[in-house]
C-alpha cells in the first residue's frame, strides 16, 4: 500500500485498536496467479510475542485451499471514508478523498478443529456478552454444533507485516482541518460523521 508520509501510523496499539473496531475485514490470496477475496468478521490477538488473525470461512469457499500454497495472505481492514470538497479550502486546491486503512500480511494455516472450536466459543462471547438474550456454545445443541462446524474451515495467519494508513488531511492547515470537520459533520451520510469524528482524535 503506498502511504505518503503524513498519512503514516506506525504506533501498533493506535492500530490494534483500529483494527478491534474494524474488525469485518477481507482476506487476500492468489491461485494459480488470479486473487480470489473473502468478506468475513476477523479476530486479532496476541498469543505471547505474536500477533495473529483467526477467522473461519465456509467449506464451499474454494480460497481455503490456496492456504497452503500461498506464501502471504493479505488481510484488509477499512475504517470510515468520504469525499473532501476544495470547496472546504481557504485556498485553490483539488477534491480528494479521506480514508482509514490497514493492511496485515503472513502466512494462513488452517486450525485444527478444536482449535476452531475455541475461536468459535470467543466470537460468540464477545457478539452475544452484552445482549439481552445471549447465545453462547454451550446453548447450542450439540447436533446443530456438530452440522455447522462441518461446513466451515477455520484458519490463523501470524502477522509478519503491518501497513497503516489514516488519510485524514494531516497536511492541510489547521484552518482548513477545522473546517473539513464541521463540513463533514454537515454532511447526510454517517461515513462522514464517523470520519470527521476520526479527525477529532487526530487532530493538529
């Protein structure tokens, strides 16, 4: 990804936490030269001085078996976009757009099934904690359980390299950042409600 140097974040908690809030990422591989891409939920942990990404993907989904052929997986994350107007300038200049985005490469390897399992039993218990009405592994019968866990394929990938890239007019004046803030928040859409509050916390 290429990232002009105002737009670079190389503290990894600030990107760790980005990543937690984003976590609906795609996951990148090649087979036979083509790239083939996967929208699925993503955990990130740490497991003692590594870094890795968890996810599970349906049997039917060829790209699990590209898992271990491919050198690298590419795993994207995206934050809030939106079109910045030159209008919003307080001199003569182009629209561009501003964005989040995180890139995460390394090898996949595919789990074991209990693995899987325990990866499965995290997901539910941080999407279903704080509902009314939650359901856990243990509510799920052990019939359905065994069914679904034959239809997916779970896989982790240790993180070798992270690209990072919050494009949020670090390099206009203050002036104008304030302005594109208050414009965006006029805005109708809720991406650039997001955006403008992502500019807030990075603000000059």
């Amino acid at each position: 990804m290429f990232i002009p140097k105002y737009f670079k974040v190389t503290d990894m908690n600030e990107v760790i936490e980005f990543i937690q809030k984003n976590s609906f990422g795609t996951i990148v591989t090649t087979k036979q030269g083509k790239p083939i891409a996967t929208h699925i939920p993503l955990e990130f942990g740490k497991k003692g001085d590594e870094y890795y990404i968890t996810g599970h993907i349906a049997y039917g989904n060829p790209q699990w078996r590209t898992f271990e052929t491919c050198e690298n997986a590419l795993v994207m994350y995206q934050g809030p976009d939106a079109y910045i107007s030159s209008s919003w300038y307080g001199d003569e200049n182009v629209p561009t757009w501003n964005y989040q985005a995180v890139h995460v490469y390394g090898k996949p390897i595919i789990l074991e099934q209990e693995e899987l399992k325990q990866e499965l039993i995290m997901l539910l218990e941080k999407y279903e904690k704080h509902r009314k009405n939650p359901v856990f592994w243990d509510k799920l019968s052990p019939q359905l359980l065994e069914r679904e866990l034959k239809g997916i394929v779970g896989f982790k990938i240790k993180v070798e390299e992270v690209e990072a890239a919050y494009k949020l007019s670090q390099n206009r004046n203050k002036e104008d950042y304030r302005n594109i803030i208050d414009q965006l928040q006029e805005e109708e859409d809720l991406n650039s409600h997001q955006l403008a509050e992502a500019m807030k916390k990075n603000k000059k």
